[in-house]
C-alpha cells in the first residue's frame, strides 16, 4: 500500500510501498483511509524544522499525517461500540503514564511521555490502511458532513482552547448587560485553517468578531468573512492593521509572532484574555516594564492551549454538524484542494495560491 513519510535524519517527505496490515487483533479495528488533511506541521516535519518529530520506536520511517478520516473495514472479537463500515475520526496523541494521561487527558500531558500519530514516534495516517485501537477513534455519527469531518482534528484544538477560555473566563464576567456577548470584541490573528474556526467559534456564540491576515489568499478570506458575518482586515509585515489596534476583549493568535503577540497583548482591553495557538521558530518582542505593569492593572488572562481530549473531538463534530448549516459554504470554502497520494509530495512542498486547507483523497 503507498504510504507517505519521512525518513529519519533526512528532509523531504517520500512516497514508499509499505506492507499493508494483516491479521486484526482482538481489540483492533482495520481502517481503511479517505482522507488526510495537510497542515503547518507536517510541512514543518518534511522540512526539517520541527525538531521533535520522530518515527516510531524500531523503525527509521515515520508514516505522517494527524488530521484523519477513515472507514472501518474491520473490528476485532472484542470491539463493542464501533462497526464495520462507519467513518472515523482517528485520534492525534497518545497517552503516556502521567496522571493527566492516565484519565484520559493527555491533551494536559504533565511529563511529556506521549506519543502523536504522524508527528512523533507513532505512525500517523498518510497511508491506505492501518490499525488502530477503539478508544482512540471517534465515530461521525450519521454521513452528512461528508469530507468536511477531516476538520475535525484541527477544530478539537479550537474546541479545548475555547474550553479553557470559558474555564478561565471565570474570573470576571464576559457578557453586556443583557447576557449576550454581542458587545464583546474578538480579534482574530491569522486567516489559516485554526485562525479560520476560531473566528467560527466566537461568533457562533455571538461575539463581535475581526479576523485579519498578512493577505487575503486571492479574495479567500474576504469571501469567507462575508459568510461568517465578521470582519476582515490585511495587516502589513509583523504588525497588527492600523484600524484593529485596541479595544479588543480577546486576541487570539495563531501566527506565532511574538510582534504580533506583544501588539495583541497592548492593545486588549480591561479584563482582556489572550489565547495562543500558533508557533513559530523566530523573532522576539521587547516585554518592558510598563507593559508588565499594564498587564496587571488590566487584569488580563494569557492563555496558551494545545491539543484536546476525546470529548473534544465529539464537539468538534457537532459544530461542523452545526456550521455547515449557521454558515452555508464556508467550511466548503475552507478546503480549497484536494491530491491524490501520487500528487501528495508536490502538495506538501507547496502551498498554491489561495490555499487554505488542502487534502490528501486515499480512496
Ligand atoms: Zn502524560
């Protein structure tokens, strides 16, 4: 079967004959794979610069991919809750022997000691067929998402770090006086696939919501604006746009600029909370004395989440459910192309014009 990876010590993702799965243990199921989303760190795999990337334990070949969607081929004697020939959400990382892992929660992971499929030390999803354990899959229940269920991976990262914003938000109240969150100004950082369902997922609730981007991916994001009713702004180089530079109640990054973290972070509000998604490997932002003191007397929240639980992807897939209808085509808009695997290597090297989230179609 093709299988798509990398070789370790080397740059730049291969495209192998891998043995395809055989016999299926009892509390395995044998997944048949129909599509893999690209994103940011698989290309940060293939190019070298994600430096903690890894195959897994006896072998030199790392079988990428994390955003997953399969259909079940077959289950083992003991599998109770899933059946042959529903679709499946594979899950990202698995648990070590902490005690947050050992509950489940190996998104909160306390030492480190886990593994994630397609990024370091497990065998991820680029592939025709693979095994993999019942508790670790989560059923799309019913079919009418369709291939839009591959964001699922990617919104349960969205989901827990709302989650936490909700859980930390706690500490002041965040609705106007008439318990909406209307008045509530939301600053989204990075019109990529996460920056995209952030802007989903606040004003889905209500919130008063700007996105903004270095560009607009040839009308992309300004078309998908108009569909989620936010608005839209271009910014210049590292900063923020002159007209979205304060005032904001959330700033949520997904850049991982610190320029565009240290400007977010001077311009939130009273009681204003940051949330940071993105990486990234450079650059610095001078935090001075007064912006120490301007935190504090602000009472702000920074926050900086990763990953999310099971019960997280199960979210994940009621807000698609529920966006495909609140916003008709966006998330149609958000999966700009689709490769078949022999394409695979050429759409991981390059990103085309207008591209938003690209995919793998396996079968
Ligand atoms: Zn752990």
């Amino acid at each position: 079967m093709k299988a798509l990876g990398i070789r370790a010590g080397e740059i730049g993702a291969q495209l192998i004959d891998a043995a395809s799965p055989s016999d299926v243990g009892d509390n395995q199921v044998l997944l048949k794979t129909l599509y893999t989303g690209i994103c940011g760190t698989d290309r940060g795999i293939t190019s070298g610069q994600l430096k903690f990337a890894r195959p897994q334990a006896g072998s030199d070949f790392l079988i990428m991919g994390h955003e997953g969607l399969a259909k079940v081929q077959k289950v083992g004697r003991m599998v109770k809750t899933i059946e042959e020939g529903e679709i499946v959400v594979p899950m990202v990382r698995r648990p070590g022997n902490c005690l947050q892992c050992r509950i489940g929660r190996q998104d909160n992971c306390d030492d480190g000691d886990f593994v994630e499929a397609g990024i370091r030390g497990k065998d991820g999803f680029m592939r025709e067929y693979f095994l993999d354990e019942e508790r670790f899959l989560v059923r799309v229940n019913g079919n009418s998402i369709g291939r839009l269920a591959v964001l699922t991976e990617p919104l349960k990262n969205v989901v827990k770090s709302f989650d936490v914003y909700r859980t930390v938000s706690r500490r002041s109240i965040a609705q106007c006086d008439d318990g909406s969150f209307d008045c509530r100004r939301v600053t989204v950082a990075g019109g990529g696939p996460i920056g995209i369902l952030f802007a989903m997922i606040f004003k889905s609730y209500g919130f008063d919501v700007q996105l903004f981007d270095r560009n607009d991916h040839l009308g992309k994001l300004d078309r998908i604006s108009k569909r989620l009713g936010i608005g839209f702004k271009i910014s210049e180089g590292t900063g923020l746009p002159p007209d979205l530079m304060e005032g904001f109640d959330v700033f949520v990054d997904t850049t991982g600029s610190p320029s565009v973290i240290g400007k977010g972070l001077e311009g939130l509000a009273h009681n204003g909370r940051m949330i940071l998604f993105g990486t990234s490997t450079g650059g610095s932002y001078p935090l001075t004395g007064d912006a120490i003191i301007s935190l504090i007397e602000k009472n702000v929240t920074i926050m900086g989440t990763v990953d999310g639980s099971k019960s997280h992807y199960i979210e994940a897939l009621t807000y698609l459910s529920s966006w495909k209808e609140m916003f008709p085509g966006a998330l149609e808009d958000m999966i700009t192309q689709e490769a078949a695997p022999q394409d695979s290597i050429a759409a991981l090297n390059t990103k085309v014009p207008g591209e938003i989230k690209r995919v793998i179609k396996w079968s």
